[in-house]
C-alpha cells in the first residue's frame, strides 16, 4: 500500500456551504473519490453571492470580513488557488467612527504577540486608559457560563468603542448574551496575536467568486462530483453506520467503506440525525446595500460606533452595511431601515447630502446560532453514535464561533477524522496528489432532481 492509498471507498458530502466545500477540498486532495450534494441549485449557503435584478448588480447575502488570523480559511483560500481574489489592504488597522462625537481612529495592533500599541496614548482608543486594556486580561480567566457584559467593564470607552463591536460582529450576539469564552478565543486568535493575524482580507468581486466559485473549480478538477438539486431526507442506519442516504424521489445504498459528512445547518442535521443535539436559538443579521458610486478615498470598510449601522463595506459601485444580532430591528419594514441606515452611513463617511440611493435590504433571520454559553453546551462533536457518518458545520463544536473560520475548521476536522479513521497511519490530510493520478470529469448524478 502506497502512502497515499486508502482503504475507504466514496465520501459523500451533504451540504455545500462552507463547511461542506472545505470537507470536500481536504478529502479530494487526500485522494478520496467526492460527491458532494445541495439541496439548492447554488453552492456557498449562507455566504454567497448573486444577482439583484432591482439594484442591477452582483451582491452578497451579506458582507463578510476574514482577518488574516483566519488560518484554516487563509489556507482553503490558497489550496484553491483564490489568494488573489481578495484585497489586503497592506496595514492591519480597523478603522472606526462614533457617530455620537464624530470622533475617529483606527486599531492598529503591533506586530507581535505583546501588545506594545496599548502604551502609546496616540494609538489607543480615544478616551480610553491603560488600565483598561489590562482589564481585559480577565478574559483569560473565564467561566463556561460568563458573558462579555460580565467579565469586561461596560462602563468605559473601551467596552463601548472596541470590546462590544468586535463581541456582537463576531459572536452575533449582543455583548450581554455573548459567551466571553467563545470571546476571548476570538480575541486571542486575532487583535490578541499582533497584526499579523489582524490584516483584513476582503473579497474583491463577491463571496462566491472567492470562496465557492474556485473550490467548486477545483473539486470538479479533482474528478469530484457536485449534485445540486439533490436534498437528503433521511439516512437510513444499521448494525451502528449509516447505511443509505434518501433524497426526494432517490436513495444511495452505502457501501462498506463509504463514509458520509453532513454539513447541513444545525436544525436539518437535527432532523435527519436521531437524538443529535444542536444550538436552537439564532440570531439575525440585517444587511443594507446602497447601489453607489463610491469615491476611492473611502476606506474599504468602517466600524460604526452609536448608529443603527455597524459596519459599512465598500465596493466599487455598492456600499454595504451590517448590523449583527439585529433583533431589535429585523422586524421593521424595509423602506424603514433604507431611511435609517442610510443617515447612519452618509454621517459616518461623510458624504455629501443626497436621498437615499436604490438599495435592497437582505434580513438572514437565522444568521447564526446565538452564541450564549446555554447555546455552546449544545454543540455537538464531529464524531456521531454511527461509525460512517461524521458532521461538519458552523454549529459543531470547533471552539470558534459561527464563522467562516469556524465552518472550514469544521469541514477540515470532519475531513481529518475520515483520513485517520480509514488510513490510521495518516495523522493528518495530506498534500495534494499529483494532478494525474485522479480523474477529471463532474459526473452526473443520477438521483438529483431537474
Ligand atoms: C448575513 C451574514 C453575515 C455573516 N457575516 C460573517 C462574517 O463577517 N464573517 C464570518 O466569518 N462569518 C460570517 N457569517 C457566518 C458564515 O456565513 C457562516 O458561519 C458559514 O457560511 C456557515 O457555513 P456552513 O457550511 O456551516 O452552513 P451553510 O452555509 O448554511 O451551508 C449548509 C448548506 O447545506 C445545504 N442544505 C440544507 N439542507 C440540505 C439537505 N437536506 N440536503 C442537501 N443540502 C442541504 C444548504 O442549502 C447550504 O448550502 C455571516 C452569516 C450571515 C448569514
């Protein structure tokens, strides 16, 4: 047996978010024979892009920052060859505005791990003290059941101007509700590690054509197989493994060797799988994009600190703005929020005085799950009660939140599990075969649907 042979037959791969492609990459790579299945007749979920014929232009469902610290996403970038799809702005530096002083700066960590800019009253955070940063060092001392409000002092600029943004943005949930463990890996992983790991890296053209277009690229160059169309209703189980896979109108047989990744959001691998138990609360994210010609002296994105709006993203000929865990808002009408999120995003960026322009407002109710510390101790693991059927997802327990960080870990470690349970010798998934040992052809798949 070559290094590079496996005892295992096909995996199949049910779900193409992120977590589902980033599975199949590191599994096609290793050698394995891919099929990977989509309810919809698109690939990317929750982080995607498309057309809108009112704004007549390409948008994503909604803005998406990856920081540089990222380092499961930045290396399923690279195996796809998209490095080049995203703009790296060449400094680490998070510009933010309050709207309530007009008062602006920008964090800029240092390079390495010690925290050297927090001693320089220049490149702190306006009003804030040293004390306040050494504060934060209860972070490392959490509870499983502590919350951000909790740990962090609410009471200073500090909390208000950098702690609660960063919080709600990556948790999605409101700093009172967030779980200041998932918090300070977050922190931890980015601002705390320096500014190499705090570059943002902004997908040029849109989400699609940097995270799902490429890996759906090289899957298909891998002799994978991609079934859109194809939603699984059931997994049918015996004797501990999962045994067959019934999609509308279909069903697979599973052989043996086959092994199955589900990478299906959190409440339809409940539904499909007996017993499993998953995060049951999600919060919403609410996106607004302006269709606007954009002057090039704007940063490419914004912290807003005192509006409605967060985040303002800038494209060539849209402006994008984010509010995360927008419970407070979702509900309200559309026309509304254009009104409103509108004022927050000409104030914030100091554009000169216009109506508003063309915009379309996009509500992902079920964003992600709310990451409470109730929420996290309901995060299951890769592994299943079935020997063969293994999940990925940003719902599975990966120590990340929702996150496309957090999903391509997911899609990795399922993909590492299947390696080392079928190849023992293997500790991890290796590097690509050569381009000629594998077939290159995107069969049909037989059982999807028109
Ligand atoms: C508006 C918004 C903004 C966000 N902003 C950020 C951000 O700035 N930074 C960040 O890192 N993360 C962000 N996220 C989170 C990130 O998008 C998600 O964590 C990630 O995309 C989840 O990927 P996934 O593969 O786990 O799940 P999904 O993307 O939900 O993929 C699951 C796939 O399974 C398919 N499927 C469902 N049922 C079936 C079935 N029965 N059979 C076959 N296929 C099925 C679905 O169609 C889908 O394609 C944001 C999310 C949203 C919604």
């Amino acid at each position: 047996m070559t290094a590079r042979s496996h005892s295992g037959g096909k995996v199949h791969v049910v779900g193409a978010g992120l977590a589902g492609l980033a599975a199949s990459v590191a599994l096609a790579d290793d050698g394995r024979r891919v099929v990977l299945y989509e309810a919809r007749a698109h690939a990317g979920g929750r982080c995607r892009s498309f057309h809108d014929s009112e704004l007549g232009v390409r948008i994503d469902n909604g803005n998406h920052l990856l920081l540089s610290g990222n380092r499961a996403a930045l290396s399923y970038i690279e195996r796809i060859g998209a490095l080049d799809t995203f703009e790296q702005p060449a400094e680490a530096a998070i510009p933010f505005v309050d709207l309530s002083d007009g008062e602006r700066w920008e964090v800029r960590p240092s390079r390495g791990r010690v925290p050297w800019w927090i001693l320089r009253p220049s490149r702190r955070v306006p009003g804030t003290q040293l004390r306040d940063y050494a504060a934060a060092l209860r972070l490392r001392r959490v509870g499983p059941g502590d919350t951000v409000a909790a740990v962090l002092d609410r009471g200073t600029k500090l909390f208000r101007r950098l702690w609660e943004p960063l919080a709600v943005a990556a948790l999605n949930t409101s700093a009172e509700q967030a779980s200041a463990a998932l918090f300070s890996r977050v922190v931890s992983e980015t601002i705390g590690s320096g500014a190499v790991a705090c570059r943002p890296m902004l997908a040029r053209d849109g989400l699609s054509e940097s995270l799902v277009d490429p890996a759906l690229d090289y899957l298909s160059r891998k002799g994978g197989e991609i079934c859109f169309g194809s939603r699984l209703k059931e997994v049918g189980f015996a004797a501990g493994y999962a045994t067959e896979l019934r999609f509308d109108g279909s069903s697979i047989p599973l052989l043996p060797h086959d092994d199955v990744v589900l990478a299906v959001p959190a409440a339809i691998a409940a539904r499909i799988v007996p017993g499993l138990v998953v995060p049951d609360d999600h919060a919403p994210i609410v996106n607004a994009h302006f269709r606007y010609e954009t002057p090039a002296h704007l940063p490419p994105f914004l912290g807003i600190i005192g509006g409605v709006a967060e985040w303002v993203f800038r494209k060539r000929d849209i402006l994008s703005v984010t509010v995360s865990a927008a419970d407070r808002i979702v509900d309200r009408p559309a026309a509304e929020l254009h009104d409103i999120l509108w004022r927050d995003v000409a104030r914030a960026l100091a554009l000169a005085p216009v109506a508003t322009p063309p915009s379309r407002i996009v509500k992902e109710r079920r964003a992600t799950f709310r990451a409470t510390p109730a929420q996290l101790a309901r995060r299951p693991p890769t592994a299943t009660a079935w020997n063969n059927l293994h999940l990925a997802g940003d719902f599975v327990d990966t120590g990340l939140p929702a996150t496309i960080e957090g999903a391509i870990r997911s899609g990795v470690a399922a993909a590492g599990r299947i390696t080392r349970r079928r190849n023992p010798e293997s500790a991890t998934v290796g590097p690509p075969p050569s381009a000629t040992s594998l077939p290159t052809t995107t069969q049909d798949c037989e059982h999807a649907l028109p």
